[in-house]
C-alpha cells in the first residue's frame, strides 16, 4: 500500500529562495511562464513570470537551448547558473544550461502583457480578463486584496470574533427595496442576500461577536465607478458595546493591524504600484451635521438638504480633513434617520439622527455601519412606524425576542477599499471579474 | 475635534483571563447572557453566556441583587468577587455584589438551550435556530469549522497560494447540467455558480496557485443527510506539479496543519464535544478498481459495477481501510473518466480512467479533485467527443490558449469535514442556516 505522508518539497526555487545570498553561483532550477522576450542577437534574454514576481533567464552564445524555441506563453522548466546581475530584476539572473517546455499556447497573448505597464482601456482588460491579469502590475492589486482580507480576519480573531458562514440564498428579503435579485428555488421565490446583516445580528445572541467574508448581491441599477451589482463585503457584528463608537474603534484597529500587515508582508507588492500607504493611527470622527457645515464654510457651498449627503460633499469631507489635519480616513457620525434601515438605533438625544457612521477613506465611502436596535419592542415599533410588515422577519426578531445585548457591527467594501489603497478610480480596476449591468462574462 | 486611535480596552474580563490565577480574589466585571439559574433558596447559581464558554455566578445570602430579578435571556453586567471552585466550569466562580440588566427578552426559550445536552429532533434545532444555536454543545461545532477554514487559508497562504474571490453570478453554466439555479439578471438569463472551478483555472494562469473559500449552489433534488444545495467550498488550484499526487500530497499537509491547529487553539472547544482527531500522518491512497475489489474480497460483495461507487461501497472502503490501517482517511485514485467531468485528465497508461481522487473520512467523501486538462488542443477534443458545444466556455479557453502549466486542485465541502470532525451523521447539524429541498429559512 501507498501512503502520503504530507506536501512533497519542491525540487524548483522561488523567487523569495533564488534571492538568497548563499545560492549564488550555484546551479538552480526554476520554473515559470515565459512572460517576455528579448532576443538580442548573441544573448537573449528570457523573462519568466512566476507567482512572486519576474525572473530573468539569460540564453547566451553556446547556450544548447535556442531562442527560436521559446515563445510567449510556454510554460518552461529551466535549469542553469544562477548570478547576480544588477540590471536584473531583484538583482538576479539565471544563465540558462537547459529548457523544459511543459506546455505551449494556442494563440497570440492579444494585449501586451508582458510589458510593465499595460497601457489599454479598462473595456480591454476586462473582455481579456484572462490575458490582463497575467500582467504584473494587474495582477499584483489582487495580492494587495488578499493582504486586506487576511488582516480583517487575523485581527478579528485576535479580538475574540468567530467566523461565520451565512446563507446567500434566502427567502423574500425583509430588508425589501428592488434591488434585490430573484430566483426559483425548487418553484418558490427566493431571493440572494443583499449583505449578512440580519444573520450575523442573530450570531451576535450566539458567539457575542462575529464576522464573515463573501460574497453579497445588489441588483442596482447604478452603472458609476463605484458600483458593483456583485462584490465582497468585510463584515463584523459586536455585542456588548457601551456605545457606538466602540465599533469605530474596532475598525481603526483594523486598519492599524491590516496597513501594517501590508507594509511587512506585501512590502514587493506595494513597491511594483508604488504605493504609499495611508495613515490610519488618529482618525477623525465628524458628526454629519457638522461635516455638512465645515465644508459649506471652506469651501463656499450652500446646503441644499442638510438630511443628505452628496457625493461631491462626501468628496470634499476628505479634501477638508486631509487638509486640515492630514487624515486619509473620516468618521462621519449620527446620519439622519430616514437615510438608514429600520435597525439602526437612533439617538437618544435626537432621534432625528442615528448612532451610526460612514468611513471615508479620501472622500469616498468604504464603509457603512452603525448600532443596532436590541430590545424587541423598540424594533416592532420602528417597523410598525416605517409602515413595515412583519411577514419575512419573524426568524430575526425572535433573536431579540430571547434577549440580545446592546450591539452594532459595520460592512466594508473589499473592491471599493483596494481600489482606494492602491489608487485606482474604477472599483472594476480592482475586481478579478466584475459584475455590473453590462457585465455578465467572464 | 475628536479622533479614534485604535480598539478600545475592554473594562469586563473574558474567560481567558479569569482563569489566571493572580486574579483570584480580586474583584472583577464581567458581563455575559443568562444561560441557566439554580435558585437553592440561601444562593443562588446565575450561569452567563460568554463567547468562550460559560461562567458560574453566584449570589449568596446577603447579596444586594436578588434571583427574582433574573431571567433567563437577559444579558447583564456584574461586578463580585473571582474566586476558585472546583465544581464550577473552569475552577471558577464570582460572587456577585451587583448586576445590571442590560437588555431584556421578550419570549421565554422554545427549547431548553440552558442544558448541557440539547435532547431535541434535528427539525426543532433548525426551525429554532436562534434558539438551539445558543446551547453550547450546538455552538461550539461552529467554532471547530472556523478552525478548520482558518487552518485551510493560514496553510495556503504558507504554500504560496493567493486568495481568490471569484463571481458567483454568472453566464449559462458551461459546466452544465440542471442541477444549477436560475436566475434573472437585469432581463439576461443567469446562473449561480456550482463551484469556482474554471475561474480557480484560469487564475492558475495568473498567480501559479489560487486558493478561495466561499459559497457554491446546487440545485439538486437530493434530500439526503449528506447533500445541502448551498455549502461552503475551500477550494485550492495549484500550477507546475509534477503528478497528481502533488495535489493530494498538498491535501494531506492541510489536514496536518489544520488537526494540529485545531488541537492547539480549538482544545477547549474539543474537549466540550469530546472529540477525538483523526490521524493524517500517513494516509493509504487506492486506485478506484483496486479499492472495490479489497473491498469485495473482504466483504463478500460481487461488483455490480466496475464503473460505478456505491455510497455502501464508499462506506466499506472506508471501514476496510480503518481495519488493516487504522486510518481515518483514504485517497481513492484513478475515478472512471465517464463518471468525471471533460476538464479531468485522463490517465495517459489508460484513458478509461482519470488522474483524480475522491478523499474519504470515515467513508464518506469529503473531497474531490484531480489533475486538469492544461493544452488547448486536448481539450477542444474532449469537450467535442462529450458532445459538448463551446457556447459559453470562450473564455475558459482562452486561459489555455494563452498558456497553462500542468495543474490541478480540489474542492473540499466545508460543512461535511465538519461534521465528520465533530462525530455528526448529518450535514445541516453543522450548517448554521441550512438550505435543502424544503428549507428556505430561517
């Protein structure tokens, strides 16, 4: 009988081992897609694309491979010497002794890929996902977009948060509105989830905190820059808090911890898009009043609706606070209460506006969340009031109805805080394969 | 202005740290929901909820607070004294010198969720999920899954896997089939995704190795205790092996990874359920037609079908392999080609059969994977001798046109592993919202 005892070791280099000072001069073997060429007559020169990043392979004059063999695209195995070179990408080159061509391409790569930067329209790279991905600096947003996910998660754990996975398909959504999108489910309506919201309020009265990442489904009409129909929300409930800015606060400590994963563990990551990171040690915390007014001051507007928020004055909420305290991100606190949900808890004080907040993060949203009501007859009445039925919400409020303490929670949005992070200013740009009212494919 | 630096300090103490033995005697806050009262007349016992367990509070004769004013469901926050008692879940006690109500239910318990051992029917637990959920043997199997997701990404990211969030709407499923759902997106027929599969492939072309953890959708009309039709999927796709067995060779890292994770950082959790892991050290692979005849010979069957596993034959595998090996798990090889789908590589020495594997637990399969179809050409004939139209899988193919290495991956359901792990005999009692055939909510 066979047996497997575990991961077998590799027998070829990563780029993270190639870089190692010991190993110079040693013969090496790599492997890798040929990502460019450069044939230059007496030497070529041969560009692998592996996961961490480009290695320079070098064909010189009495090499036995011959260039005329390698075409973009193959996917090789080579062995040969491996040097220093300075010109070189990480400073390393391997001269090649032998190529091992493991599998070739059908057709032509139909953007240039292997060039640094892919200078096409985002139509382009979105209808050749498969082709502008495979470029470097494409690619590497998604790696910044692991590094986001895995530092909510590891920071949450850290907190006492446990992970949840909730149900995408549900039946008719209480949350309501028409943006919800429909399916048959076995010849009854049903519904995907517009976000966690109501679940992990109900895993708030088991596990005290929780959090969950995946997917959630918007069937908006909204074709801008900042919108997706499909796209992953970071989301976290809270139990237990004394206020509301409790949650603000664990937020900021999430972004401490992430923007500090990034910088030790993706510091390559961030170099090939040059990305400066974002200062989240003092954040400040506006009310949405107040905001309103601040900007109106500055920068000489009227208040059309002071229980709205237009983008062009969420925008300028960042510009004033970057410019008058130097901060990347805003709380904006105590939104109007007919802007938010029926659950979200108003304020004492006021009830005209909610214990809530919006992130800002260089004027644009990248999170919505706020406390929460937890006593069932408050509930009842703000459903009642709003001219809400109940139909659809009996499973929520007998959460509350076998007690649930005082909470709140927030959801971020994955693909907008990327695309804010590294500087991009379609939310496409930072979708692997977005979704949007024309986008079904790939 | 005000601004947040960071997560706040917590002013109540967590299970963790009233188990440290300098604490004794002290005086301490905690705050928790009330799970269970004794009231013994002179003192009274007033059980809390808290994330990591439960805790004993105790108010004796004299106390300000009385038992009267204590229900079942509230949450509260006390203040006494933290003292040892050998009787009490974790040694320890605080005897209270006062309570404040922080929230109130509204309903009493459907179930008796105070109670070690929740003695209720499979259909009450799940009809009463805000219920049952909070009895701590119920919970606590939600715990051990997080273990096993966290294990799952922490040792990819190891490997030099990238994280992946790929669409779950997308255009007619190429894949196929009419276990898929349907839905409408903005008037275009849509489906919900059954797996990431070839989107998790054509990222191989991007990062080399791809892992992603979330939802799939299965319309199938299965009502068994082993089928869900929405479950969550870890799902990894690795680049440049060697063999397929570099894929189970990669399984079987994970496994120890994850067992080792969950003894070290799920013990109590563990202990609560009293369960046993299984071992990974060495698992016994067996190719499909050699598996049925041990089992055969052993058992007295005859094989009805050389091409076909029967869940009996499954399960026998399974006890066969845990009799001569003492192993918990078995690598079934070699699966029919007819019985796997057209992107499955054939095995080149037989192309009746195919280079991919089931994983069993127990005798049940957890796990599904295999090497893949990488050369362009290969697969166009494949998907033509199946009878299948390249209608929709353009851009599927236009991954291994640009270029594919060799490669292959796997999907383990997460919900199953689960229940395995944790000793249960049907998935939806380690599913915390299941959805089959007749559940729809809550």
């Amino acid at each position: 009988m066979e047996f497997l005892s575990g991961v077998k070791p590799q027998t070829t280099l990563e780029l993270k081992e190639l870089q190692d000072e010991s190993r110079m001069g040693s013969r090496v073997r790599v492997n890798g897609a040929v990502h460019s060429i450069r044939d230059m007559g007496e030497v070529a020169f041969v560009v692998l694309r592996k996961r961490q990043g480009i290695l320079q392979c070098v064909l010189e004059e009495g090499c036995p491979v011959s260039v005329k063999e390698i075409r973009e695209g193959q996917t090789v195995e080579a062995e040969g010497t491996l040097e220093k070179d300075e010109r070189a990408p990480y400073g390393i080159e391997v001269r090649v002794q032998s190529i091992r061509i493991l599998s070739e391409p059908s057709r032509a790569m139909p953007l240039p890929v292997g060039k640094w930067k892919l200078n096409t329209s985002l139509e382009a790279k979105l209808n050749y996902r498969n082709a502008s991905l495979r470029n470097i600096r494409e690619r590497v947003k998604f790696r910044i977009q692991e590094g986001i996910t895995r530092g909510f998660r590891d920071f949450l754990y850290g907190q006492g948060f446990t992970e949840i996975h909730t149900p995408k398909i549900g039946a008719k959504g209480a949350e309501g509105g028409s943006n919800i999108f429909k399916l048959d489910y076995f010849h009854r309506p049903a519904v995907l989830a517009q976000s966690p919201q109501f679940y992990k309020q109900m895993m708030v009265g088991v596990f005290d905190r929780v959090f969950e990442t995946g997917p959630v489904f918007r069937a908006e009409k909204h074709n801008t820059k900042r919108h997706l129909n499909e796209y992953t929300s970071l989301d976290f409930e809270m139990g237990y808090i004394e206020s509301f800015e409790d949650i603000m606060a664990m937020e900021t400590g999430f972004l401490q911890y992430m923007l500090r994963l990034l910088k030790e563990e993706y510091a390559d990551e961030l170099r090939i898009l040059n990305v400066a990171l974002p200062k989240a040690d003092q954040i400040p915390m506006v009310r949405f009043d107040r905001a309103k007014e601040l900007v109106a001051e500055k920068y000489k507007r009227t208040i059309r609706n002071p229980f709205d928020l237009e983008p062009e004055e969420e925008h300028l909420i960042g510009t004033y606070f970057k410019e008058e305290y130097g901060a990347d991100f805003v709380f904006v606190t105590h939104y109007p209460s007919k802007k938010r949900p029926f659950y979200a808890m108003d304020d004492p004080r006021d009830p005209r506006f909610t214990l809530s907040f919006d992130l800002l993060f260089g004027g644009l949203e990248i999170t919505t969340g706020g406390q929460r009501i937890h006593d069932p007859k408050m509930l009842r009445e703000k459903i009642e009031a709003r001219g809400m039925s109940e139909e659809g919400l009996e499973q929520y409020l007998a959460a509350f109805e076998y007690g649930m303490p005082p909470h709140g929670g927030l959801g971020i949005g994955l693909e907008r805080l990327t695309m804010m992070l590294v500087g991009e200013d379609n939310v496409r740009e930072t979708t692997l394969f977005p979704r949007d009212l024309s986008r079904l494919e790939p």
